[in-house]
C-alpha cells in the first residue's frame, strides 16, 4: 500500500516519516508551498528530537515525497490520513474544522480508486459520522472512500516513538461491511506495530473521537489539582512535592503529572478542554464537564501567583528591576510557545515594568514573533547578568543542571524563583540564595533546609 499524509504541520510531518520508517512509500500534501519545499529538501520547520533525522533519511532515499496536489495524492495513496490541524475558532471555545472538511472533501474528490480516509486529527464528538457522508458525497463514481477515525496520542519531545512505539491505538468505525474493511486495511499499516503487542481498541467513531480530548481533559485536571493543592502547602507552610510523593504511590492516583509549578500549556491541552466544554454545551450535556471551567481557572492562576511571588521577592515592585526568565515554550524538547505559561508570565512581569531577559534553547524565535517586546539572549550566562531575581519557567536540562556557583558572580542579587520545583533547595540556600519555589514556604536565604523542616 501507498500512504499519502494531508496536513505537514507537526502531526502530520511526524506521521509521514514515521510511516516512510515503517517501509512504505509515503506522499505528504500541503497547501503551503514554501512549507512543501522546505519539507522536501529534508528542512524541519519547527524542533521535534529525532524527527530531522528521519525526515533527511527518507527524503534522501526518495520513500518520502511532498507536493501541493491533492489530485496527485488522490492517484497515489491507498490509504490518506488527515493530519491538518483544529485550532479554536475565533471568537468561541469550540474546534475549528473547517480544515479537516476542506482535506476530506478535497482528496474524497481526487482519489481515482477504492481507498480509506484515516482521521489523526483531535475534532469534536459526531465529527467522524458527518465527514464520512461529506466523503462518500464527493467521491467520484465507482470509487469507494471508507473513514476510519485513528487519534494520535503524540507528546511533544517524544513524537517518533510515540508513532513508531505507542503505548494503545484506537480506530473508530463505520458499524459496516465498510467499516470491517477499512479496518482490515488499517490493521495491514500498523502490522509491525500489533505484531510487536501494542493494544488495539476497535470502537465507534464517537468514543474514538472522544479518547483523546477526554485523555488530555484528565491530564490537565491532573495537573491543576495538585496546583491547587500547592496554594494550601504554600501558604500553610507545606512541601508539594512531599505531598505529591506521597499520594502518588497510591497505585490508584500514580505519581505522573503530579508536579506542581506554573501550569500547562501547549497547543493541545488548553484548547482540547475548551473544545469538549464547547460540544458538550452544544449537546444539551455542559454541566458534565462544568469542573473544566476551574480547571482552566487554576491554570490561569498559577501564572497571576508567579507574577505576585517575583513582585514580592523584588520588594513589591518590578518596575525597573531586570529579571531573568529562563523558558519561553511550553515544555521543554520543543520550540512550541503556544499558550505556554513560562512566555506568559514573561510578557505580564514586562507589562508591568520589568526589564525582562529570556533564554530559550530552542524557542527564541518564535516566541520573538509572539511577543517582540521582550529582549531575548542565546545563552544562560547573557539572560542573568545583572538580573535581580532569576525566574526558572521551562525546565530544560540546561537550567536543571546549573548552580548557585556558577550564576552568583554574573546576577546582581542571589534571588531565584523554582517555578518548575526542579532544583534542590538546600544547595541554593546554603549558597546564600533567596530560593522560592511554588508550593513550598518561602526559604530564607542561609538557613538549612533541615532547620525549616523542624
């Protein structure tokens, strides 16, 4: 069979490698043509590890290809997956599909033979039943399109293996001879994958559709809960992390996601939850996941505690001070500052007079296109010369791995703000360090850490 990928933005350009690794001969389309250039001299546009290699490889050897032409994808692929994105819609929570129904409609009415319509990306519940009729509508006579719904399950920073190895896949299908059809052939793209044990959920188009968004819904209420459990040990004097080891050896709970800081970001979590609030609304069914609401809330709080913890650390006002922000993306392993916390914070301390240095390894760019203002530097040492409080907001292994030695001679004041809780307390401290860290009293600078927890 002959693959053909729709969308080459970071799902898309993943899968493509991916299936050119697994053997076969693999087409990604795109309506960008500068980004089909780019793709097609073996030129990633955004930082994923492992993916530029692969993507030189296949390129090189000619099993992977790139084009503008749907009707060139339509005469090539047996099987297309749709991989274009569904941003929010301006102006409201819920997904934008207006992407996904031009890429089915378009290679529906280009494929010249029997084929499947693969769906990766995340749409609204009752998406799938709607684009299959759009399909079969626009299908040329005699050629039969099947759509089966395959979520992808990518974390960013671990693309490749999560497509090459994934913990479960998931195919939603028609309730059909078509739908058995379709997934025999689905069954045939991933047969090194099932053969080497990975689990296999056939299911309906509504609960395939479902998995991922209710997936990230409970990573970020996950992730908020113990947020919110950090205000308490904050205030109350209490160490989240103790707190978070504690509760996560109950096999129940587990400890994943279970780290306190500034909160989640990215281009799939924020917007997922706002989605599934959206269609449930508008399936009579809103107060169901009325609790994402808080979710969101304590998220967005995290960000307004930071800000007020480095005002306070600066004696009450930031106007003027120069401070370090270490991270502009929403994790680290990525250049995608989408919603990303640590930027955010960035921007709201400079629009309340701070100076602001940030350092990113790999996001300078393009959080520079989000938010100009800032002054970005290439480097750690650049970002805390003369810096009053340094702000660590993304945890990559470069700034888990500094020291308090190391910093002291270049920073104007031994402030530090663990806004991820990835650094150890007493080394900072007893280098003479202001240290603050989210969900854990404030450590006075000398003191011990033994000290405080009598």
């Amino acid at each position: 069979m002959r693959i053909t990928v729709l969308g080459t933005g970071y799902l898309g350009a993943t899968h493509a490698a991916a299936m050119a690794e697994l053997g076969f001969e693999v087409l990604g389309v795109d309506v960008d043509p500068v980004k089909v250039d780019a793709l097609s001299r073996g030129e990633l546009p955004f930082h994923e590890p492992g993916l530029p290699e692969l993507l030189r490889k296949h390129t090189g050897t000619g099993r992977l290809r790139f084009t503008t032409s749907y009707e060139q994808a339509g005469a090539f692929g047996d099987v297309h997956f749709v991989g274009v994105g569904t941003p929010q819609r301006p102006g409201s929570q819920a997904a934008d599909m207006s992407y996904v129904e031009a890429a089915v409609t378009a290679i529906a009415a280009a494929a010249t033979r029997d084929c499947v319509i693969a769906g990766k990306s995340t749409v609204p519940v009752g998406s799938a039943r709607r684009l299959a009729a759009l399909a079969a509508e626009h299908a040329r006579d005699g050629v039969s399109v099947e759509l089966v719904w395959n979520p992808e399950f990518l974390r960013e920073g671990f693309a490749v293996a999560d497509t090459l190895s994934p913990d479960r896949m998931v195919l939603g299908i028609a309730d059909d001879t078509g739908g058995a059809a379709a997934e025999a052939v689905l069954r045939q793209v991933y047969a090194r994958q099932l053969g080497s044990g990975v689990p296999l959920i056939v299911t309906d188009y509504e609960t395939a559709e479902l998995v991922k968004v209710a997936a990230n819904a409970f990573l970020a209420t996950k992730i908020s809960f113990i947020n919110a459990l950090s205000e308490i040990t904050e205030t109350a004097g209490g160490d989240i992390r103790t707190l978070a080891d504690a509760i996560g050896m109950d096999e129940r709970i587990g400890r994943k996601f279970l780290n306190a800081g500034v909160g989640f970001g990215g281009g799939c979590l924020p917007k997922d939850i706002r989605a599934l609030r959206a269609r449930a609304a508008e399936l009579g069914v809103g107060e169901s996941v009325r609790f994402l609401a808080e979710v969101e809330d304590i998220n967005t709080r995290r960000r307004e505690h930071t800000v007020a913890t480095v005002t306070e650390m600066l004696g009450g006002s930031v106007v003027g001070a120069q401070v370090a922000v270490l991270g502009a993306a929403f994790k680290p392993d990525s250049d995608d500052v989408r919603d990303s916390p640590a930027l955010d914070i960035a921007a709201r301390l400079h629009s309340i007079g701070a100076e602001v240095a940030v350092v990113d390894p790999q996001a300078n760019a393009n959080a520079a296109a989000r938010y100009p203002r800032l002054d970005y530097v290439e480097s750690l040492e650049a970002a805390v010369a003369g810096a009053e409080v340094v702000v660590l907001l993304t945890e990559w292994a470069r700034f888990k791995a500094m020291t308090p030695e190391e910093l002291a001679p270049l920073v104007a004041e031994r402030r530090i703000l663990d806004g991820r809780n990835v650094l150890d307390p007493a080394r900072w401290t007893d280098a003479g360090w202001d240290y603050r860290a989210l969900g854990r009293r404030a450590t006075p600078a000398g003191v011990p850490e033994a000290v405080l927890q009598e």
